[in-house]
C-alpha cells in the first residue's frame, strides 16, 4: 500500500503522452449541440404578429413592431436571457432556437435584432 | 501592560477564498477574536421580482438564486408553484426531475472539491475536478439546452423530454467520473497537507448545528442522518433505493468527505431512476402560460447539494405569485454556522473552515 502511494506521482509521466483536453478558441471551438438555446430565428412567412413571445419573455426583450405590413418581434439580445419561452410558446413555430452563440458585436445597437435581421440565418 | 488593540483585517469580497462574500475579523495575534459577517454584494432582489412575474416567468429567474445549484432552486419554486395551481405532474415528468436534481448535485459537489482544494492549496484537484464537470454539463447542455442555467422545470414538469441515448450517455461520463473518483481520494482526500488543514478543524456537534440551522452535509457529517429525500419524500425518492453517507466526527474534513461519499450515491441514484423510469408525458399540457393560482398558501422544502431549500408562497388568484419567501440553505451556515466555528480559530484556518460549509454567496444574498 505504502509503495503503491509512493509510486503513485510517477504515474503524471503518462500525461505527457496524452493529447491536451483544451481546444485553441477561436480557430476550433465545441460543435454545438442539437437543441441548443442560442439566439432566436424567425421565419417570417410562419409570424402571425399574435405577440405571445413577447407577453411570455421574463425581461421584457422582445417588442413587436412592424415589418412589411404585419408585426413581427424584435428581440433586444442584451436583455434576453436566452430561456427560450418565447420559442416553446410561439403558436406557429415561427420562432426558434438556433446554436449560434458567436453574437457579440462592437456595438450595442448590435444587440438589437429587428425581424430581418433576425430571420437572417 | 501596555493595552494593545485588536487588528480588523478584511476577508472578501475580493480574496481569493471568499467569494463575494465579505467578513470582518478581529484578530488576537493568530487567533480569531470576532467575524463580523458582511453579505449584501449579490443581493438583486429575488423575492420582489418574483412577484412581477408569472409562474412561468419564473422559473428561468429562480435559476440565478444559486449559480452552482439551478437545478434545486427549480424543483423546490415548481413543487411550491404546482400546490398553489393545483397541477398534478406525470409520473414519467418526476422521474426526470430526479435525475436532473442528482446530476445537478453531482456538479455541485465536484465544484466544491475543485475550489476548496485550489483555497487549500492544490491547483491540480481543482484542475481535475473542472475538467471532470465539463462532460456533466455537455450532458446538461444536450438535456436542457444550457450549460450552466437549464430552465428545465415548469409547474407541471419538464420543458423537453430525455435525448434517445441519454442512459449510454450518462454510462460513460459515470464510468470515467467513478475512474476519477480514485483520483481525488488519492489527490484530495488522502493528501497529507490537505488533512493536515481540514481534519479537527472546526468542529461542530450535533446540538450545536442543529441551533445554528445547519442543514445537508454540514449536518449529515456530525453523525445525524438527517436528509429530506428520506424523512419527507418528495418527487419519486419514496421509489428509489438509496442510503444517506454520514460521517461522525462533524469536522471540515467529515464535511468534505460526507460531499465525496454524495457523489457516488448520487451517480447510484441516478443510475436506478433510469431503469425504473416510465414511459407517457413528461409534462401536464393543463398548464399555459397564464394559469391562474388559487388563494391559497403553501410551503416546499426539498434538500439541495447544501442543505434545504425551501419556499413560501403565497397566491392571490391571479397568475402571479403575491409573495415568495426564499429559504436558502447557504444563509445560515454563513451567517451563522461561520462566526460561531470561527471563533478562537487560527486565521490560517479561515478558508478551510469557510469552503468546509460550501456556502453560496449568491444564496446568501438572493
């Protein structure tokens, strides 16, 4: 037992051989997961302006405003807190939810996406 | 003799075995005089803004009450939430919360052996113990669809159903976590240095912890096999085989043993839920965004990876709730539980004594 435990630190030599467990970032990063909540994609053929995304939406991100003579939402990314409420409560399934998580930008009028750009892929 | 005042050193909210939690201590050359505990640096309110929201709305909120812990913080707000709305959930619905809740005590737990090695000391059992957590979590990330905040528990179940592979899924991240469990005992827990620091450190008995409102592993490690998921079963545990890990001594080291001997029985858990669990709906479809609660009151405890978690609700008919009164369990073992096992301790124990109680400053505050 006593040999066992003082051989046991020899036993890190092997980790040399091993492949690193962490991915360079932002040349590779993790596939995303199927069913991810990332942000929100609309399909504005399927949008019938019923407004219950943004009823449903805890931090009050998403105002319906109006796009090509209807109301379609328009979801502030810096308050969502991507609980996808709005995706599972949508009647139509106009909303989803993509995995795209790369959604920072250099400005905060970034954040804002109105319905064409949210039903840019 | 000349009279010599007492030094006040700061411990946090910026230190790096604190957290963001603050305490003032009064110190007697080595020993500690006093600690004045100070919370209030994550405090944002969650008790009125859960009032401004729908039952719904708040399931994603209550997620944030303990960062390390959504899971806990879900099951025991929609066991509150589904007496008041009067919500029946199906047996398939229970057995996936039970799970989930294991596997969000198992993170919990894994993350407490990363810190309190990486504050005592040992940089490579925190390394292991996070690279351990990331394959729990791409599990939780495929169940739930987020990484760290799942969103998963509504009144009346749970938002998606199991993935199809999901038992071979969680055979083989368990089967590498129980080849790793070796690791740490070897890393951690049979380390001279970190027994050295943890064993007959801060010692409470039974009695004692019982007054200051110990509860979960703080209390289970003093000899008192006290846990919620056997004294008043609540979702399937009334149908699962399991046994409660105690220790005797009630020491930081018996606590952190008592979190060790958890995971196992949790990965045990998790493993005989997923042969018993049953087919049909894993939620109630009665329950729409707007139900409207009754008059009525209603209290839910549940035990979480630190202790009980509990909730006070109170509906007005309406489809929000008129007031919620959170119980978090990481409130009295630092406000209380820490001054108390503190005192006439050596200020080099401080981080052990204070990482032995796995508080959550984020509870603490709410």
């Amino acid at each position: 037992m006593y040999l066992r435990k003082l051989l046991q630190p020899f036993k890190l030599i092997k980790n040399l051989y091993r492949k690193p467990m962490t991915l360079v970032f932002p040349e590779e990063a993790l596939p995303p997961i199927e069913n991810y909540r990332g942000r929100q994609l609309l399909d504005i053929e399927k949008c019938v302006g019923c407004g219950m995304c943004s009823r449903v939406c805890p931090n009050d991100a998403i105002v319906m405003v109006d796009f090509e003579g209807k109301k379609c939402p328009q979801i502030h990314l810096g308050k969502c807190c991507f609980c996808a409420l709005c995706a599972e409560n949508c009647p139509t399934n106009a909303l989803q939810m993509t995995g795209e998580v790369f959604i920072a930008g250099y400005d905060r009028s970034f954040a804002v996406f109105d319905p064409e750009k949210l039903a840019k892929k | 003799m000349i009279d010599v005042p007492f030094f006040t050193i700061p411990f946090g909210p910026c230190h790096p075995s604190s957290g963001h939690f603050h305490a003032s201590i009064t110190l007697d050359g080595e020993r500690v005089v006093e600690l004045k505990p100070d919370p209030g640096y994550l405090h944002r309110g969650f008790e009125k803004l859960m009032e401004y929201r729908t039952y719904l709305q708040n399931s994603p909120l209550v997620d944030r009450i303990c960062i390390l812990d959504p899971f806990h913080a879900e099951l025991g707000y929609v066991n509150a939430a589904e007496k008041i709305l009067d919500i029946e959930v199906p047996e398939k619905g229970k057995f996936i919360r039970t799970i989930m809740a294991e596997l969000g005590r198992i993170l919990s737990h894994i993350t407490w052996i990363g810190v309190t090695s990486m504050v005592l000391g040992l940089n490579s059992g925190c390394m292991i113990a996070w690279g351990d957590r990331e394959p729990l979590i791409r599990i939780n990330e495929k169940v739930t669809g987020g990484r760290i905040y799942p969103c998963y528990f509504i009144p009346g179940g749970v938002r998606r159903d199991l993935p199809e592979n999901f038992p071979e899924k969680i055979d083989e991240v368990f089967n590498r976590l129980e080849k790793n469990l070796e690791q740490y005992d070897f890393l951690v827990f049979d380390n001279e240095t970190i027994r050295v620091r943890m064993e007959n450190v801060g010692i409470l008995e039974t009695e004692e912890a019982i007054d200051l409102g110990a509860t979960g592993p703080n209390l289970r490690a003093t000899g008192l096999k006290a846990d919620l998921r056997k004294d008043e079963p609540y979702e399937v545990y009334d149908q699962l085989d399991f046994d409660i890990p105690t220790q005797k001594k009630g020491d930081a080291f018996s606590r952190g043993m008592c979190r060790r001997l958890e995971i196992e029985e949790s990965m045990n858990i998790i493993r005989d839920a997923l042969q018993k669990i049953p087919g049909g709906e894993f939620k109630n479809k009665d329950f729409k965004p707007f139900t409207k609660a009754k008059e009525k009151e209603t209290y839910f405890c549940c035990e979480s990876a630190r202790g009980e978690q509990c909730y006070h609700m109170v509906g007005d008919g309406t489809d929000k709730p008129y007031r919620v009164k959170v119980r978090g369990p990481s409130f009295s073992h630092s406000l209380a539980e820490f001054p108390y096992l503190a005192k006439n301790a050596y200020i080099a124990d401080i981080p052990a004594i204070y990482w032995s109680l796995d508080p959550c400053p984020a509870d603490v505050d709410r």
